[in-house]
C-alpha cells in the first residue's frame, strides 16, 4: 500500500503546475509527440527485449505507431506501445544492421499530431543476462535489499538473494568475472554472512578476512583464471551534508588492498598496496589479468577536508602464479593534476579501454551530479570525457559486455533519486551512442517504480543461482582464511 500511495503522489506531481495539455515526463523525449522512456534515435543491439513506451501527453489518444524497416511494417495501435515478444523477435530478426523508421500520430487536444524518430538495430550482441541490486534510495532502509537476475533479451528476473530469506540481512552487489555467470559473487552481510563464490557452478561461502586486515573484503573483482580476487579492505564512514542538492557523503577513514587466494584459503595482504599513508580502493583486472587497476588518494583527515580528497587511477602488475601485484606504479589519472577524483575502473574484455567515473572528490559519486564516464585508450593512452552520455544527475557503476560493444551503468538522470540502468553501444573509435534505459513489459514501470538499480552488471550467462541457495548458504558456515 505504501509503494502505491507514493506512486500516485509522484503521478501527481508530474502532473501538476503544467499550463498546457502536454507535459514531458521526467527523461522524456522531445518533439510533437512525446514518449517515455525515450528511445528515439538511439542504437539499441538486436537480441534486446521489446522498446516498449508510452506517449506522455496529458490529453493524448487514438496514438497508431508503425515501426518499418527492410519493408517489414508493424502497427501497434494506442497511446501504450506494448510489442508481443514473439513479434519483436521476428522484427528484430528483419531489423538487424538497419535503421527502423517510426511514424507516429495521435490526437492531442482535438488536434492530429504527428512525429516521425528511428533508432538503429546494431548486429552486435549484447550479453543476455544483467544482476543489479534493488534497494530504496535512502540510507535507512538498509535492509531491504534484493539482488535481481534479468534475461534481458525478454523480461524474465530471477531472485538471487532477497532481505526476507536472510533475516533481513544486508547484502552487496553481485560482480561477474569475465562477464561469466558462472565465475560470480556477493556478499550477505552480518552475523552469519559472508562472500557467496560461484565458480564453475559450485556455490563457497567465504569469510574474506584474515588476522591484521582492516576489515573484510569490501569492493573488488574475480581473476579471468578463477583463482584469484582482488579487494579493497575499507573502514566506511558516512556524512551528512547541510548544502542543498547534496545529501550524503561516503569516505574511507582508512582502505588497503588485499588478494584473495580461492584454492588455498589464503590471504595476500602486501605492505606497498597497505599502506597508512594511502588509501587504495576499487580494484579491477585487466582483460589478461596481468595488471591491476585501482584508486589511491593521499590519507587527508575526513571528513573535514572530504572536497581536496583527490583520487589517482594507477595500474601495477600482477602474477597470475603466485597473486602478488608488482611495485612499480603506472599513473593512468591524476586527481590533483586534472582537479577531481577517479573510481569505479572496468577493463573491457577486449583489453582496449579501460571506463571510469571522474567527480569533484571523494570516491562515492552518487549524489554528485558532475559525475561523469571518461574512457581511457590503453593503447594510446588517450582519455576521453564521455560528455555527450551525461545526464542531468550522477553516472556511475558501469559494466561491459563480453564483447566490448556494449556497456552499461547506473544513472539517476531525471528525478535525482532513482538508479536505472542506461545501455550504450560503444564504436570502434570509442565514440559511444545515445544511452537507452532497460526496456520493461510495463510502458509505465518507471513512473511507478521506487527502487534504485544498484550497480548493473553484464553477464553472458545466467547465473543459475536462486533464493533457495541463498538460504542453504545464509545457514552454513563460512569458511576461514588466513594470511
């Protein structure tokens, strides 16, 4: 009842204080005829589920759209343009590598309107599988978490883990390694939590930690070999912010590196990656695994000097053989040189690009509405601002698809409080096309939706896991590392 009582409050909201019988919802298109969400002119892959949307025009009826391409023409007749699954399919099947033309009239006001778009069907695949974490767009709900699996070549979703199988407990977003459902993992948080490691389909609960770290292991990524993860240990304090416009700030009073050896049960904890002086987060492989990319910031006293935090982006080596990562340090972004901060890398599988998000400081860009997505050349060393994919509020937590085309991230462009999931193609000179939100059966999903997609990321294949194995996991114990 409370998520319907909120929904139509927003509604209203959105409906009120326009002078005109149209109004553009928030993120929707421009032009005579407005749809949300907006898929006009983007590049959407050929294996995605159907672009269903609705017109958002107050007094709008009698809508008739036709979608043609190759000289296939489909009619789809009312202000919701829902598509049959079988018949998108089909059309996509005709549509791959063209242009799709739309043609689109409506009765606005007693007047006929009329409006014509495209979008272009790219032959590249996309990765069919996409997990993110649903979680309410507030610090106090905590603990309603769920982490969702979508095939979204349809709209099928799969509940991995869910707050009400674990006693309410806590839980962090699942990663892919090497966008393989079945090299993946998360953490259920708590007294009886630990790190679920799916690895070759056998399901480990592991307690990440070991004599003399931090913490437990906190942000991190799988080697292409399974062996391996590479985490961040990380003593995370939030802050409150009294400026308008912001509203909470994450910082680490502390952050090291560490290596997890998976077949050993062991812990590699190195002085040159732990050090006081420094704190080290966001750690991620390179396509070949051998390197390692993170974040590092000189340590400052937080949280009163949070906005001169800068964050460097650097590479060192790493050995597949034994875990170490090399001392020698590569700087790939200069905080202090460029006047921001750097997090969230993520090497494409192609080792060709490496995409991070640049903010003013600090290293949780959420509520930063200068966030943006630069892309690293790593064989140019050219870095590129991904200026023309910014929106309006913060864009953060990509993931790529295995074929490097494809990448996804989590932007609260519009309302400022909703996560979703954004998709863009990315083109051989790395030029990457106008983002497009995950379709959904429901035209309307987003208007009434108040959960956050949490960290989106691409898999190639399902998982295969589910809230039955969450349980038999939650209730086991975890097994011991050490150093």
């Amino acid at each position: 009842m409370r998520h319907s009582i909120w929904a139509i409050l927003i509604i209203g909201l959105t409906l009120t204080g326009c002078g005109n019988n149209t109004y553009t919802e928030v993120g929707g298109s421009q032009g005579p005829l407005v749809i949300y969400p907006d898929y006009k002119d983007v590049t959407v892959p050929y294996n995605i589920a159907p672009l269903n949307f609705h017109y958002a025009m107050r007094s709008g009826r009698k809508a008739s759209t036709t979608f043609t391409a190759s000289g296939t023409s489909i009619t789809i007749q009312g202000t919701d343009v829902k598509w049959n699954l079988d018949k998108w399919k089909k059309f996509m099947d005709v549509a791959a590598g063209q242009t799709v033309t739309v043609n689109a009239s409506m009765m606005v006001d007693g007047r006929q309107l009329t409006d014509t778009w495209s979008f272009y069907v790219s032959p590249d695949k996309i990765d069919g599988y996409l997990t993110y974490r649903l979680i309410e767009p507030s610090y106090q709900m905590y603990n309603e978490v769920s982490i969702m699996e979508r095939c979204i070549e349809n709209f099928s979703e799969t509940v991995i883990c869910d707050y009400r199988h674990t006693r309410d407990a806590c839980m962090n977003c699942h990663v892919h390694g090497q966008q393989r459902g079945d090299l993946s993992m998360y953490y259920i948080r708590g007294p009886h939590g630990g790190a679920i490691l799916n690895r070759d389909g056998r399901l480990r609960k592991l307690s990440l930690n070991a004599e003399g770290m931090l913490s437990g292991t906190v942000y991190g990524e799988l080697h292409p070999s399974g062996r391996f993860g590479i985490f961040s240990t990380n003593i995370i304090l939030p802050s409150f912010h009294t400026l308008a416009g912001k509203r909470m700030e994450v910082y680490d009073s502390a952050s090291d590196l560490t290596v997890a050896d998976f077949d050993n049960n062991l812990m590699i904890n190195l002085p040159h990656v732990a050090r006081a002086d420094k704190f080290e987060t966001f750690p991620c492989f390179s396509a070949d695994g051998r390197y390692v990319f993170y974040c590092v910031a000189d340590t400052l006293p937080l949280p009163d000097r949070i906005e001169d935090i800068k964050y460097h982006l650097v590479r060192r080596t790493f050995d597949p053989e034994n875990g170490h990562i090399g001392t020698g340090t590569d700087t790939i972004w200069n905080g202090h040189a460029t006047n921001s901060s750097a997090c969230h890398p993520k090497a494409s599988p192609d080792g060709r690009w490496l995409m991070f998000t640049v903010a003013d400081y600090g290293t949780f860009p959420l509520y930063h509405t200068e966030s943006t997505l630069y892309l690293a050349d790593l064989t140019t060393g050219e870095i590129t601002a991904l200026e023309s994919i910014k929106g309006d509020k913060s864009d953060t937590y990509h993931s790529w698809s295995s074929n490097s085309r494809w990448f996804v991230f989590a932007s609260k462009r519009g309302d400022g409080q909703y996560g979703k999931p954004y998709f863009c193609h990315l083109d051989e000179q790395g030029n990457p096309s106008k983002p497009f939100v995950l379709p959904q059966k429901s035209p309307r999903f987003y208007n009434l939706n108040l959960k956050s997609f949490n960290v989106p990321d691409l898999g190639s294949t399902s998982t295969g896991m589910s809230v039955r194995d969450a349980q038999k996991m939650y209730r086991i114990e975890s097994e011991k590392f050490r150093n």
